[in-house]
C-alpha cells in the first residue's frame, strides 16, 4: 500500500472509531449489553443465535442486527424465531460492518426496552477484527470441522474476542480433531479468553453460554 | 466510503490488475497453469493440496505460493509432502494475496520445470474475490459443515469461479445438509460452474478433481 492509501485508510477508520464510541455510550446509557458475533462463513452463528433466541426469548429481551455480504438470509431466519426486532444490514460486498451501520440499525430498535442486542457480523475471520462497532464483547465462534489451528491463523480475532465458542462438538467422533491442540493453540493467542464448547445443533453446552450471556447483561462496559 | 477513498481504492485495484496480467502472460510464456484456490477459513485447501501432490507429484511438477494472514502453517505443511517448491506469503493481517506477491513468488520457483503453480489464498469468501493474481482460473472450495447457502450468500466469489469443489462429502451422515439445494444454490449464481464433490480426508472424488486438473494444463489462459 501507498502511504496515501495508508492515510485515507487511517482517517476511515478513524471517523469509525468515533462512531463506534458513539453507539457504546448510548448502549450504555440504556443499560443495554451488545455483543459482535464474528467468524468464518457456516460455523454457525445464525444457528447458535436461533436456539438463543428460542430458549431465552421469554427471559430476556433481545434484538438482533445482521449484518451480510449480500443477502437477507440470516435476518430471515432469525425474524422467524422471535416478535423482537431483526434488523437486516447488507454491507453491498464489505467484508466487514461499520459503526455507522450498527448506528443506523440501532435507530429502528426501542433501546428502553431491550437487554441484549446480538450484532451477526459477516462470516470472515479477517476483517471484521479491526472495525469497533461499539459492542461491548466481540464472541468468536470457530467450529471442529475447520481444524484446531485457527487461532494461530487469524491471531488478531481471537485477540480482540473476550470469548471464543468452539461449536459443532457433536462433530467431534467423525472428523480429525486434537480438542487439547486447539485448546492449547487458543491459550497461545490469549491465555484469558473465556472458552465454552457447544453444538448449536443437538444443544451441547448451551446452558453454560446462556449463563455467560446473563453474566454480561447490564454490565458497565468498558473500551 | 468517501469518494476519496473511493478514488484511493480504484488506483489500487487497477495497479494490481496491471501487475495480474504481466504474471499472466508470464505464466502462459512458460506454459505454466496456475489455479487460485479459495474459500472460507477451513473448507479444506491445505488438505486438498497435501492429497494432490502426493497423488500426482511424479505425473506432474507442481509448485504451491501458499498465502496466509500470520502463519508459515499450511506452507510447513505442504512442504513436508514434496521437493518443489512452496512458497509462503504472509500478508501481514491484509485479508487478501495481491498480484504483487505471486510475482515476487514466482521469482523463485523455475518455471521452466513447472506445469501447474496452485496459489492457496488466504481462508476468506470475500476479498480475494476481487484481487486478479493473474491465475488462468479461480476454484472455490466450499465444505458440507458450511451448510447450503454459501454461494447465495458470498455470489461475487462463487460468480468468479471456473470450478467449485464441495469438500468433506464425508459429513453428508453427519450434518444437516441438502445437495439438491446446495447445487441449486450454486446454479443461481453460477449456471455454467464446473462442480466436483470430494472428501479430501478419505479421498472420495478425488480422480474426478485430477482428471480437472489434467484438462487444465498447458492451456492458453484467457482473462
């Protein structure tokens, strides 16, 4: 890259950090806990959100924004589940949401009455890692069929994640799969980061990601 | 984006399609066949690659440029499974290889002694979808665990794509997953797209993919 790309690409983002400190602090000021959902495509976030908002719709109230490359899919099957509101963010071939976005979305959802907003970021392991979108938590789901190394390969993400969801364990007896390996190449990464293994699926472990998400509601959230 | 960075972006992009077509050409004066491999984190390159030059490394000489955001992984990995050469590209955090780096790439690798130079991108279904390494095709692999909709979900990719592989057919017992509606999907976006199903952990499909291979060597690259 050019040093002018380099620049214009700092000033972008830039404005989107500010935004992004924008939407944390009117998060915060309803008391309202966000979360961004970030991994590769297919490791099941849209399903993990659907059983969420299925066991826990009664209990909590949660909004989703789901953000895609391309299509409403996602939005759709989660608007399924749930009379609480799914916002639908295209990013029009962005690897990635913005601040902006999330802002926009937030404007079609009534704060006062909402406890949880689930941001379904798009399926990439890259991007996403450097956009701030003013949640409170970025949760990193990678799933057993993608192998134990991703970690290592895409360090930044797991990183930046308070929480890294290894989903699909009921995968576990039918591909290669070393569970202390990928434990270990985690740890590697960030040795603090809260680990919980699920299957969206069958159901596996979810109890325990339901009592992460109440540990986190309401909570005064820092940068 | 501002129209700034709008303008910054496309003197970026047409540098790079102007360094793709010297690589390009560079290719078809030596005869040489290169294929840029892409897909979500996990699908299964690495293992597609591994089962590839040691099925076919005596019929054919092949050499492997094997991008990734941080790690020198899937190289070390390839490279214990032949003496041609693989070449690790690190992009440093970029979400894409560039035209710039498989040049630099190919310096090493003598590609008199060559017919087919496999680029592994780095695991991302969005950005090395608009990044012309100069390759005579790009084949997207994309995984049974991933579930149906990706091609609808990630168009641009798939659109780009001469060939797509759906791998880990190994699975089909295991997850939920619908082929008739996953190649439906597929036909959407990309009615005329080689298809080639394949279980690279047990080898399942794996004649037909050579068989590709074969066809595709020594072939007069158009753009």
């Amino acid at each position: 890259m050019t040093i002018r790309t380099i620049e214009v690409r700092e000033k972008v983002m830039a404005r989107n950090d500010e935004l992004a400190m924008q939407v944390r602090s009117r998060l915060r000021d309803h008391g309202v806990t966000a979360l961004n959902l970030v991994s590769s495509p297919g490791a099941g976030k849209t399903t993990l959100l659907e059983r969420t908002l299925a066991d826990l719709g009664d209990e909590l109230r949660i909004a989703v924004v789901a953000g895609d490359v391309q299509t409403h899919n996602d939005a759709s099957r989660l608007e399924a589940l749930t009379d609480r509101l799914v916002q639908a963010v295209v990013t029009g071939g962005a690897c990635h949401m913005d601040a902006r976005q999330v802002s926009t979305a937030l404007d079609a959802i009534d704060l006062e009455r909402t406890d949880l907003v689930f941001i379904e970021n798009v399926g990439n392991l890259v991007c996403p890692a450097s956009w701030d979108l003013g949640e409170a938590e970025k949760i990193v789901l990678f799933s057993v069929p993608e192998g134990e190394d991703k970690p290592v390969k895409y360090p930044r993400m797991f990183r930046e994640a308070g929480c890294a969801i290894l989903n699909k364990t009921d995968l576990l007896p039918h591909v290669p799969f070393d569970l202390d390996r990928a434990i270990a190449y985690l740890r590697e990464v960030n040795p603090d980061q809260h680990l919980i293994l699920t299957s969206a699926l069958t159901g596996d472990g979810l109890e325990v990601w339901y009592a992460y998400l109440r540990s986190k509601l309401g909570a005064a959230v820092a940068e």
